[in-house]
C-alpha cells in the first residue's frame, strides 16, 4: 500500500501560504485585489450549460454510506462519445459577501475543526473540497450565482462533477483500493469521457510545465485569485488550486528525475486514514482517486507538450519559437475568395478536367468542425500565427477543440499563407460523396483544386506587377512552410504525442487526416516545381531550395504512410498490387495522380477480384507458367471460328536467307511477302491477352480479320502487310532464334508500329477520352509491364495504339504533358525528348542508365529471355548472337548477364551497390542477376567507371579493414541484448563498428532480403570514393559492400589497413563480394552511452582510396 509522499503536502503547504498572503492584499476603490493574474473566459461559442459529457459506462450498483447526502449515481444513456445531460447546481439569490474558503490557513494536511462535522481531524484539502460541495446535490456553498461572475470556473467545476460522476459509476465504493489506481493507467486518456481530457487539457494550458531551475513566470497567488467586477470580493480559485496543487507534484518529480508519482497516491492516504482520528466518506475517497488519476494523465500531457517539437498548436516548441519572431504571427492582407472568384461553381464539387490533370486532384479530407471564421480574422503568414489567433488564454478547449484546430491550421492556415488569400470555410467544405456516411462534412479535394486553380491563375495576370524581390520571398516562404508541414505531419504520426489520437478521432479518420494533407503537400511541391505554373523554379536561391526540399521528402516518415495509404486505396478499386509498385507510386510527381487511378476503374478481362493473388513483384494474370492451358481468345466472345495461318515452308525459307517476312490476309487467306516489297504494320501485343501463338498453328480467321481492318485503315494506300509474332515466328527453336535475331530490325523498319493492348482498346476512345487519361491507361496497361514490348514501342518510327472506335497514333497522349510524365510511361518520355515529329521518330542509342530506368517496372516470365529482348538496346559491342550462343542449362540468365557486361566493358563503379540479386557466376558475385530489378541511378554515373574482365570488375574504391572477420546473422554477440541500446541493435540484426580515425561508432545493417541467412565472413568494407567521407560525419545511412580478402590476392595488407599494394591499376587488392550493407553512425548522445557502458564495437580500420579487383 502506498502513502502521500512529503513532496506533495510540501508543495500544498506553501501554496496555501501564497493564497493566504493573496488573500489579504490591499483593494482598490473598486474593490479588486491588486494582482496580475489571469482573467479566464469561456469561448462565446460554448456557455456553461451547453457542456455536456458522456461517462461511457454503466455505474455499479452501490450501497450508499457517505455521511454526505448522496443521490445514486446516474447513468449515462446517451452513445455519442461527447454528450451527456449537463450536471445542475441549486441556485442561490443571495450574493456572497466572502467566500467560506477564505478562512483557510496554515498547512494544508494540518487537521481543521469543521462546526458540524463529526470529524475532528480533517485534512484541509479534503474540507475545502467539502465547502464546493462538488458532487452533492444539497446547496453548494459556492452556488451557480457566483459561478456564473466566473465562467470558467463554473466550466471547471462542471467538468470535474461529471469525472467525479463518472468514477462513482465506474467503480463501486468497496473497490476503491489501490489497485484501482493501476485499473484507471491501463486506460489511455482518449480511452475516457471526454470530460477527463477537457479539464486535464485545461490544467496543461494554465499551468505549463516549466524546466528545472526556472521560476514560473506566474506565483501561485496570482492563480488563486482573479479580477473581479467591483463590489465583489475576490473569490479564491478553490479547485483549479487543488488541480494545480497536483500539477506542481508532477513538476517536482519532473524536476528530480523521478518517474514514481504513484508513491503519493492521495486515494492510498485516505484509505490509510491519516492524519489518524479521521475517517474519510465515501465522497471523499471519490475525491481522492479523481486527483490521483488527473495525476496520472497531467502527466501524459505533460510529456506531449513537452515532446512536442514542430506541430502547428501555439505550444509546441516550435510555435513558440516562431510567435517570437516579428514575422511569427503577421497578417497578409485582407483580399477574401467569394463563390465568383473561382473558375467553376463552388457548389459543384466535381472534377474540372483540366486542372485536375496539370496541377492534381486533391482528395477529400475529413472535418472536425472547428471554427475557421467564426471571427474576422486576418490572413496569417504561419500556421503558429493561425493557431494561437484560434486559441486564446484562458478559455477552456476540449482535447476535440485542440484536435479540430490542428487540421483546421493545416488545411485552411496552410493554403491562406500560400496564397495569401481569406478563404471562408463555406468555400472548402462540403458533404462527402461516395461514402456511406453521407452527412459527413470534408474539406472537398475538387474545392481545394479550385482555389489552386485561382491561385495560379492570378500569379500568372499579376506577374510582374509587383517587386521581384516581393515574389522571390513569396517562393522562399511557400517551401519554409511544406517543410513545417511535413515536420508536423512526421511528429502527428507517433501516436504517443499525436493531437489527434488524444482526441479519440479513429485510426481510419487520422489517417485520412493526416495522408490527404500529406498528398496536399506534394501536390503543392509539384506547383513549386512548375514553373509554367508559379514562376518559382528557375528563380537563383529558389530552384536550390526546391531541389534541397526534394532530397528531404524520401527522409521523411510521413511519406512512408503515404505511400502505404495510396496503396491501400488502389487495392480497394481493384488495382493489381505489381501496377501499383509498377508506377512507380514512391515518385513525388505520380503522387498526384493517384486520385486519378482511384476514380478510373481497372481493366476488369474476367472478373472482379482476378488480382487477389498477384503480389507487389509479379502479376500472375499476366505470367504464363502453364503454356499446355494456353487458350487463345476470338474477336468475340462467342466465335468459335477456326484458326488461319500462313504457308510455313515459305517464313521458314525467308528466315533462312535473313528476310523479315510479313503477310497480307485478303479475307480468305494468309500469303508471306519479304518485308522490304512493302510498307507494313508490325503488331506489339503481350501474350497473355490471348493472342499469343506460332506460325505452326495461327490466329482464330476473327483476329486475323479485325487485325487486317486495323492495319488498312492505318496504311490505306497499300495492301495491309503486317508483321505479328504469332505469325512470323515458328515454333521450331533454330528458326525462332533467327527470327529474334531479325526482331530489332523488324521494328526498326517497320512504317508503323500497332499496340493492341486490352486496356486501352477497351476503355479509350480515340476523341472523346482526354489525352492525359489515355497516358493512364497505357502507363497502368499490361503492355508497358512487359519487357519484350521496351524495344517494339522505342523503335518504333510511329507508335500507334487500338482505341474502342480505331487505332491511331499516339502523339495525342504523348504530348499530354501531366505530372510525373518521364516517370509515368517512360519509353513515350524519351521519344518525346527525342524530338518525336511526324511521321518519323528520331532514334539514338540509349545510354546504360536510360536502359535500366526504361526497364522499371517491366517483367519477363523467363529471367533469362531479358537481355534478349533488349540486345538492341545495348552497347553495339554486346552482339545478340553471343548471348544466344549461350547453352540451355542453370545459370543461364546469370551466363548472359556475365557475356553483356564483358560486352559493355566500362562498368559505373556503383553497380556493385545494388539491391537487386547478385551472380553466382565465378568472378561476378558483384554482378546483378537482372537488370530490370535494379536501381537505375547505380548505372548514372559513366565518368566513374571500372573496367569488366573474365576475372572481375577493376576500379578504384575507398577500402577500411575490419580488426577481425564478422560473419552475419551469427556472429551478434559483439552488441549485448542485456543493454537497452544493445536491444535496440540486435532486434535489427545490426553490427556495432567503431572507426578509430574519427573516434565514432556506426551500425551495420542488412537488407530485409537478406536477413536470416548467413553472410561472410567478411573483413572490409567498400564504400564508392564520394560516399567515404560523409559515412563519418552524418547519421544519414551510407551504402557499403561487405568484402572478403581473397588469401591469393595481388595487393598485401597489413593487420589494420596499411595498405602495401592496390597502389596501381595492375596491381589491385582482390576481394569477393559478400552482400549489400548500410552503414550508419550513432547519435552522439548514444555514442557516449556505448563508451560509458562499455559495449563491444569491432574496430574499423582506416579508409584508404585503392585499386580494387572486385570477384
């Protein structure tokens, strides 16, 4: 059983002392105290009788003994989490002349002999709670007539009757023990009525916590009385002096350190019966375990406040910082949006098209209902400025008021100090569509687009108008304040400290929330970036800002959810999980356009749900691993026409003397001509839509039909010569290669290039559909993830696509130039930036980086067929015939990666840093597998190149020997899990290394893919020449391979680092790859702690720059 600490009684003592000094201060002619304090206010919006609270339980059935009068305790029969029937005091006509409490003095624990009372030692504390009568339904001493001279103590008192209601409810008075107390900390405080929240909120704002070793800037005097209006005698703030009282025992132990406040539960006192003769009710006992529990969730507060870094709410740290500066708080002007400023109809929320696709479709974010004009308030330059207009001292707000406030700072704050315009609510918000709960109220994603819209277009009328300097600070401001957004965002997403969970909002609501603001700032990044739009990008100090902006988006956690919460969207619309990674969704640019893909439905080939089984790497609909149930589809769903196909003997004897040979169907039959006799069409299809076979068995007479009109109507002078795979490529495997060998050259030559593609051909129509939806659905189609199709659509003179009335070229999406285009459909992008023009496409060879980027998101069912169906892609020195010469058998994916990259010779130095698999072949365990499945930005650089060789790849690296060989997972002994840090690390699988050349300590970490399987030993590390001297000054993680010496190595290297040979290029250090690491350093706070607790680290040796054979 614990007691009431000392501490507490302590700090009761004086404080009572300080009220009694404030007590007999000097009045004024009118009759005030002369004192400084505080003059609380209830919100206008709210009066004392409209509070309501709900309990949230049934109470227990009780068997009353309090020596007070007491009514059985009400239950609750309202469900809305807010809302309860106001707690009524009886009245009184008679004005106080002098408050009964005035007449406290000494020690608060000090026994006082109360006329009536039974009880001769009765803790002063517990008597003026007594004189409130807070809980009794008998006359109050301190009556609703004085209350109402003091609104917010009537606030106050209101909110701790329905606490106290509650827990008479809750519990019974024979389970009032001890243990109730560690019942109650198990409920979180958005767990409880809101009542708990509103008064604990309260007490938080009146009383912030203050650092060790600074005086509160207010005394305890001034707190425990108030002005009053004259003629009435100052009234001692009774009970926020015995809420403060507690709040000033959590300061003490916040002061010393100490983490135990449950020592001095007041309830375990009382049950003690101390001071001893004293017995305490039943009221009393109440009364006890309520302070104990506002305790407890002061506490909880206390820690977010203080915790509370970068949110928009006037008491984060950052705030304060910010209203400090004369700029923190300062007023834009006073030019306000009406109805008909907006270029559509403000209460028609759909989508204006334009718009939607150039600047991005906001989504809808859910309403809280705070109070955005309530006031003619001004336009404030930050959200700090806007919140602490909204939020005065000394009014009493609700954990809901705090919650509604921040999202209404960042939404309406934010786009008011973007724009610089007053933007009333009734402009943005508007009832949800398309939801079930219909009434809802949301700030309308069509809405917001609309002010953006009449934003952008008064920057372009105005531009110029007023001083430049004017318009670059404007620029500056806009990034500063995304960036104090995504900081905000970053700290709600903890929930320990989230405003919004504190407020008991849904966990699917906050992350509407919060993500619809997070997809508002990207969409506003975009803007930045934009400079047809804002005029911002390409000003000096500006674009530098953008660019830096940028680089800090991937860092930031909030956009971690966002992209997990795109997902999450597109799956329920039906998208499949490989499209959605496909696209490339972790682009800031395609970020906008997910609103898009959300309200355009999917390509559905047979029912609903066929995606169920595809995973974020692979789409099953579209692998073909059972070629026997290979079905080839007809024109129509019930043809069951039979197959037509070409003369066999005459493609094999074209293909033999190295002529592409195309057909011609003149409605009976199929007749091969030599591709050079005519203009013809070549045909890009993917097989798994069913059109799919070999000139051995054919197509169905229906779609060789349908292809034929196709390809006359976009060749109407000639004779409707085509090239389709499934005509032209036998089955037979010698004659197959030779065709694969003439496929670039098929392409290459070919007048037009046709994609028949079921997404586009089913769901575009040639004029009606807007250019930038067609790029959609080419970017989300089956066509553009596979890739067989890369070089057929990047060779291609003119790219044409089959719409639902007709095929035509694709220079109506192409030059649709929407958010994201070079990352959406890459392939229309480089041939846009190649200078596309009718009818003639201007081809180049593209670099490596450009192959690998233009591979993103492609698929190919047999790993090995990848360099095959780019070899016309590659370095001209990679020649098609030796990666066909490679022999069937294991490996053989591996075989010709090994024969290209010999090919290609200069290697960028930073492909052996990828992610993706590594080569089993000997002398290329640093070689991908694949380079669909690798990073394209390792391939970027071809000024720092090695040279490729049969024995390995040669360049020069940053080397640093580890003291001993480390193996991975086994060897994790050198981080002791007994540690709290240690725990930390090991849970990760991490190796601790201190790098005695900067006196620091770093982590090693392993790839999720890699985790559970033994790695090594190794004994260096490699790090790239640019990357070797920030792994030392940063905590930002840097990328390394883990190597191993090879003990026949050309370069000898002493124990730890001097580094003998590797000096020249024909003498390099040879050492083996062994994985991917990343290594970053420790915080300096923890870094002490691991010298301080002596953890083991393995020593890091020196970096030396050498050359390296890399196996």
């Amino acid at each position: 059983m614990c007691c009431m600490g000392a501490s507490l009684r302590i700090i009761l003592e004086k404080a009572l002392r300080r009220v009694s000094r404030t007590r007999s201060a000097p009045l004024t002619e009118q009759g005030t105290t002369r004192t400084s304090g505080m003059e609380l206010v209830v919100r206008p919006t709210q009066s004392p009788a409209q509070t309501s609270v709900h309990t949230g339980t049934e109470p227990h059935n009780q068997t009353s003994t309090d020596k007070l009068t007491e009514p059985p305790p009400q239950t609750c029969q309202s469900t809305d989490t807010r809302a309860e029937p106001p707690v009524t005091v009886k009245a009184s006509t008679d004005a106080p002349t002098e408050h009964p409490l005035h007449n406290i003095t000494g020690s608060l624990t000090e026994p006082v002999q109360a006329s009536g009372s039974a009880d001769s030692d009765i803790p002063r504390w517990v008597w003026a709670l007594r004189q409130l009568d807070i809980g009794s339904t008998g006359t109050p001493a301190l009556d609703d007539t004085v209350l109402d001279q003091y609104p917010s103590h009537h606030e106050l008192c209101r909110l701790y009757r329905a606490c106290l209601q509650y827990l008479r409810g809750r519990y019974a008075v024979v389970s009032l023990v001890c243990s109730v107390q560690e019942d109650l900390q198990k409920s979180s405080l958005w767990d409880l009525p809101v009542c708990f929240g509103t008064l604990a909120n309260f007490v938080a704002d009146t009383m912030p916590l203050i650092p060790s070793g600074q005086e509160h800037p207010i005394s305890f005097g001034q707190w425990m009385a108030t002005k009053v209006k004259p003629n009435v005698p100052p009234l001692p703030h009774a009970l926020a002096f015995l809420v403060i009282s507690i709040a000033s025992n959590w300061k003490y132990f916040v002061e010393q350190n100490i983490d135990h406040c449950h020592a001095s539960h007041i309830l375990c006192t009382l049950l003690a019966s101390t001071p001893a003769g004293y017995r305490p009710t039943e009221l009393d006992l109440y009364h006890g375990l309520l302070l104990d529990c506002l305790t407890h969730y002061l506490k909880d507060l206390w820690r977010v406040r203080t915790s509370d870094t970068a949110s928009p709410m006037p008491f984060s740290r950052e705030s304060l910082q910010e209203l400090q500066l004369p700029e923190g708080a300062r007023e834009l002007g006073d030019s306000i949006i009406t109805e008909h400023d907006l270029p559509y109809d403000a209460i028609d929320t759909s989508v204006p098209t334009s718009e939607a696709w150039t600047i991005g479709l906001p989504f809808d974010i859910p309403w809280l209902g705070a109070r955005h004009d309530e006031r003619d308030y001004p336009v404030c330059s930050s959200l700090s400025g806007y919140t602490a207009l909204r939020r005065p001292k000394g009014v009493v707000y609700s954990l809901h008021d705090d919650a509604a406030l921040w999202l209404s700072a960042m939404t309406f704050g934010l786009l008011e100090a973007i724009t610089q315009m007053r933007i009333p609510a009734r402009i943005l918000l508007a009832p949800r569509k398309n939801k079930e709960e219909t009434g809802e109220t949301v700030v309308s994603g069509p809405r917001i687009l609309q002010v953006l819209a009449l934003w952008v277009n008064r920057k372009k009328q105005n531009h110029g108008d007023g001083p430049l300097h004017h318009h670059d600070e404007h620029g500056r401001k806009v990034t500063q304040l995304l960036r104090r957004t995504l900081r905000a965002l970053t700290h709600e997403h903890n929930r320990t400290w989230s405003v919004l969970s504190y407020a008991n909002i849904p966990e699917d609501k906050r992350a509407d929330i919060r993500c619809g603001i997070a997809h508002l700032v990207v969409i506003l990044w975009n803007l930045m970036r934009n400079d047809a739009l804002t005029g911002w990008a390409s000003l000096p100090g500006i674009s530098e800002s953008i660019e830096t902006f940028s680089l800090t988006l991937p860092d930031q956690r909030v956009l971690y959810f966002l992209r997990k919460w795109y997902r999450q969207m597109l799956l329920a619309a039906g998208w499949c999980p490989y499209t959605i990674s496909a696209v490339q969704l972790a682009s800031y640019d395609l970020a906008a356009l997910v609103p898009h893909l959300v309200r355009l439905p999917p390509h559905v080939r047979t029912k609903p749900g066929e995606h169920a089984d595809c995973q974020e790497d692979v789409c099953v609909l579209h692998t073909i691993t059972d070629t026997d149930s290979y079905r080839i589809r007809h024109a129509g769903p019930s043809c069951e026409c039979n197959n037509v196909r070409p003369p066999l003997e005459d493609v094999l004897q074209m293909l033999d003397d190295g002529v592409v040979p195309v057909v011609v169907y003149d409605g009976s039959v199929l007749r091969v001509i030599p591709a050079q006799d005519s203009p013809y069409v070549a045909i890009s299809h993917v097989w798994s839509e069913g059109m799919g076979s070999t000139t051995d068995v054919g197509l169905p007479r229906c779609l060789v039909d349908h292809i034929s009109t196709l390809v006359r109507g976009l060749l109407p002078e000639h004779d409707g010569a085509f090239w389709m795979d499934s005509l032209c490529v036998p089955s037979s495997r010698e004659q197959r290669k030779r065709a694969i060998k003439l496929m670039a050259d098929t392409y290459r030559n070919a007048t037009k290039v046709l994609v028949i593609d079921d997404s586009v051909r089913t769901l575009c129509h040639l004029e009606r559909t807007p250019g930038p939806e067609v790029l959609l659905r080419i970017a989300t189609s089956a066509w553009v993830r596979r890739v067989w199709t890369l070089q057929e659509g990047l060779l291609a003179h003119q790219l044409c696509f089959e719409f639902i009335d007709g095929a035509a070229s694709i220079n109506k999406a192409s030059s649709a130039r929407i958010a994201g285009f070079e990352d959406l459909v890459p392939v229309l992008a480089l041939r846009a930036m190649a200078n596309q023009g009718p009818p003639d496409f201007s081809w180049r060879q593209p670099s490596l980086f450009e192959v690998v980027f233009l591979l993103r998101g492609r698929m190919t069912t047999k790993a090995e067929d990848e360099l095959i169906a780019i070899a016309s892609l590659l370095q001209p020195r990679v020649q098609i015939d030796e990666l066909l010469a490679e022999s069937d058998g294991p490996n053989l994916a591996e075989r010709r990666m090994k024969v290209a990259l010999l090919g290609t010779r200069d290697i960028p130095l930073a492909v052996p840093f990828g992610t993706c698999p590594r080569s089993t072949v000997e002398g290329f365990s640093w070689a991908p597998c694949m380079l669909s499945k690798d990073i394209p930005a390792n391939w970027s650089d071809d000024t720092n190149t090695g040279t490729c060789t049969e024995e390995g790849l040669v360049g020069r690296y940053t080397l640093a020997l580890l003291g001993k060989p480390i193996t991975i997972p086994a060897d994790r002994k050198n981080v002791d899990p007994t540690t709290s840090i240690g725990a930390q690390y090991a849970k990760i699988g991490a190796i601790v290394v201190s790098h005695r050349q900067s006196n620091s300590f770093h982590v090693l970490t392993v790839n999720d893919d890699l985790l559970g399987r033994q790695l090594g030993p190794f004994n260096a590390l490699l790090f790239l020449p640019k990357d070797s001297a920030e792994f030392t000054s940063t905590t930002r993680a840097a990328v390394c391979v883990a190597v191993r010496r090879l003990p026949r190595a050309a370069g000898r290297v002493s124990i730890m680092g001097a580094l003998v040979h590797g000096t020249l290029h024909e003498h390099p250090i040879a050492v083996q790859y062994v994985a991917r690491l990343e290594i970053s350093r420790i915080q300096p706070s923890l870094e002490k702690k691991w010298e301080s607790e002596r953890l083991p680290a393995e020593e890091l040796g020196d970096l030396r720059e050498v050359w390296i054979r890399l196996t």
